[in-house]
C-alpha cells in the first residue's frame, strides 16, 4: 500500500510478520483459521492495520519486515 505525500513523494506503509509464543510465523488462513509455520520463508507479511485479529492470541507479536 503506498501513501502520497506533500511533493507527490511516496511513502510506502512498514509490513509486519506476526510470530506466536512457540516461534512460529503466520502463513495465512486455512479452514478460516490462522496457520502458523516453522518454515520462516513462508511467512506472510501484513500491514499493521491487518494485525488485529491475529494480536489478540495470547502470546503473538509483531516483528517488522525489514529487521528479517
């Protein structure tokens, strides 16, 4: 997603990747509910607007995409 500053300059929103209390990363949703995986290449990057839901598990956090 891409914000449009003064001067017409972008500014790209940060991505997150959300990790549970056993290490695992969000993969996205299978049957409706969230997938978590050993395998961090497979992790699904999201906005933080998009975090929400997954947040109120006990235990996940978020980890900013660029400090993988």
């Amino acid at each position: 997603m891409r914000i449009i500053r003064k001067r017409n300059k972008p500014v790209y929103e940060e991505r997150f990747v959300v990790v549970n209390k056993d290490g695992q990363v969000f993969s996205g949703l299978k049957g409706g509910y969230p997938e978590y995986l050993d395998d961090w290449s497979q992790a699904k990057p999201l906005f933080i607007n998009n975090t929400e839901m997954l947040l109120r598990e006990h235990g996940t956090e978020l980890i900013k995409e660029s400090e993988l």
